[in-house]
C-alpha cells in the first residue's frame, strides 16, 4: 500500500437494527497531510464516517485502516486521533490553559512538559497570555481555538472536525475558514472536516467528498467538484446550478432549449438524453441580437456583488443569471455563454 495514505475504508457498511444503511458499502483512501471535507445534507453519512474514524462506533460490515492496520475494534483512546465537537465540549469550570492540558493529565504527561506543550499549542492557535481566561469570558471564535489546541497538543495523526463553524456568525465563519486551513498547513497533519455548507467545503478543501444517502457521489478537488459534477445531485448541491434536459446530438454538439450547441464534450452516443448543466455566472446578460438564448426577465434580487435574475425561455426553462448588470422585470433580454460553460452529465449519473 501507499506509504502516503493514512486512512483507508475498505467496503464499509454501517447499519442500525433494520433500519436503511447510514453508510452503505463505501471505500475510499486518505492521505496524510492533506484538508479533507465530508459535504452533504443532514443525513447523508458524513458524521457517521468520522465517529468510524475516531472509533465511537464500530463498522457494521467492512474494515478501517490506520497505517495499513485493521482497526475495527480499536477503542477510541488508543487511536492518533482527536476531535473538534460542534459545541466545542470545554469544561466551563476550568480555566483556557487547564481545558487544554486535560488530556496531556489524563495520559500523566509530566509537569514540566505539559507546561511546554500547552503553550506550544496555544501559540499554533494565536492564543497566547490567554492560559488563564475563564471559558465564559472567551468569544465563540476563541472558544473554537481552545478546542483545536485541546485536540493538536495530544499530537494527533489526523483531527476529526464536525461542524465546528456552525454556531458563528458569518463574518467570524469566514476568518475561522482562513485559520483553520493556515493551522492545517503549518501543522502538516490531516484534517477531515465536516459540513453541510458547500462555500466553506470549497474555500478551504484540498479534497471533497460529496455524499449522499450513504454512499460517496463524487470526490476531487473543489475544481473539479465545481467545474465537472458527475451527476446532477452534484451540480444542484454544490453552489447554484442551471439544470436542463437535453441532446447529445454528436460529439461536441448538444441540443437544448430547441437549440443546437459547441461543446467541449465527447463520447456520449449519438442523439443520448443528457444533463445540461451551466452556472449562473457564466451566463453573460446582452441584447437579444447577440444572445444564444432570448429570455424574459420574472425576478431581480440585488446580492451585493451581483444581480440575481430569474428568467424563463420561451420552452419553459428556467434560467438563474448572475450579472453585474441590471435588467427590469418584463424584459426581453439575450443570454450569452461560451462552449466551455456547458457541461454534460449523463441521466444516469455519470460524465
């Protein structure tokens, strides 16, 4: 095996009493040193993979490997792993510098080096001068930063996050997403990270895992997740999509909205049923002389940077646009869109 990967599941399945699979038969390879996100719905199987990982559940069906050993019934204390709870689990009557200390007693690390490892730690998380703050007078985003020091001072192999961004607001999310993935970096250990939330999996991922009902839909870079979906769960999940049935008519022309298209696509058969996905942003609003697709305008929300336009073809389809431009309510406009902007999945699931 690959010196470099670091966990491996081989088949895995796990199962309550009669109940559907929450992981249903599932392989898959990590390595060492990488930023690793499980992504999907509430239900999918994503936490299910990190509690298998950390060792609170064990397989119902299948093996886990650490290192190329089995580690089915290994308890969870003997693992290199340690994990960063959505509620954090600080004890709230110990102070910053004894919440991260408790697992170095707990081991009986001695005084001397508990005292150097406890500040090492709280230097990776920017919290130095902090060892005796009470944990109520900590803010959200530093209370997160004393649960990640509690869990790297144990010198784990691979940190385990599940949803520790959840509970803060945007602004502070978006500068933990900046730090969490500057600690993974200087720390070189493997992070596996867990959200619903498909902007943050994007910013800060080497790896995605798309999940869904149990089983893996797609993995890859956010690149690749983003660009190139394999099917049309992928593309609807992972940031907004323009969805559409259509006609594979020869290599790299595809029929939709009752018109034909280059593409950059190949290697479907002639005249297949296809997927047509084309994001928002790669829809350019223009005059309906220079539109490949002529459009009416039905709603226009203002995001900020953007405009957000629903518009509908005379076919019925809907079209999402994202525009620096602005349209009104009722107009006729023409949306143009370059070859590299369509991509086609197959109905079935697959590129």
């Amino acid at each position: 095996m690959d010196d470099r990967v670091i966990i491996r599941f081989d088949h895995v399945t796990k199962q309550y009493d009669d109940d559907l699979p929450v992981l249903d038969d599932v392989s898959f390879e990590m390595e060492r040193g990488k930023f690793y996100t499980l992504l999907g719905p509430s239900g999918c199987g994503k936490t299910t993979i990190l509690r298998l990982i950390a060792g609170f559940i064990e397989p119902t069906k299948g093996d886990i490997y650490f290192h190329g050993k089995r580690m089915n019934n290994v308890p969870a204390n003997k693992r290199q792993v340690n994990t960063v709870f959505q509620d954090y689990a600080l004890f709230p009557h110990l102070n910053v510098f004894e919440n991260v200390a408790f697992g170095l007693r707990i081991k009986k690390v001695p005084k001397v080096d508990i005292e150097q490892k406890v500040k090492e730690a709280l230097r990776f998380v920017n919290l130095e001068g902090y060892e005796q703050r009470a944990i109520h007078e900590m803010s959200g985003g530093q209370r997160q930063r004393v649960a990640i020091a509690r869990a790297i001072v144990n010198e784990p192999d691979v940190l385990l996050l599940d949803e520790p961004l959840s509970a803060l607001d945007l602004k502070l999310r978006t500068e933990m997403q900046y730090e969490l993935r500057e600690l993974q970096r200087r720390l070189g250990i493997t992070f596996i990270f867990v959200t619903h939330d498909q902007e943050e999996a994007l910013a800060m991922s080497d790896e995605i895992f798309v999940l869904n009902k149990g089983k893996i839909e797609q993995r890859g870079t956010p690149k690749d997740i983003y660009d190139e979906p394999v099917n049309r769960f992928v593309a609807d999940f992972i940031g907004e999509s323009n969805i559409i049935t259509g006609t594979m008519i020869d290599d790299f022309v595809v029929e939709f909205a009752n018109q034909r298209f280059t593409c950059i696509d190949r290697g479907f058969t002639n005249n297949e049923q296809v997927d047509i996905v084309i994001r928002p942003e790669d829809l350019e609003l223009t005059t309906v002389e220079r539109g490949k697709l002529r459009v009416r305008v039905d709603s226009v929300l203002f995001r900020g940077v953007h405009y957000e336009l629903c518009c509908y073809d005379a076919y019925g389809n809907e079209w999402l646009v994202h525009s620096t431009k602005k349209a009104e309510i009722g107009e006729e406009i023409g949306l143009h869109f370059e070859p590299e902007a369509i991509h086609v999945m197959k109905r079935n699931g697959g590129e």
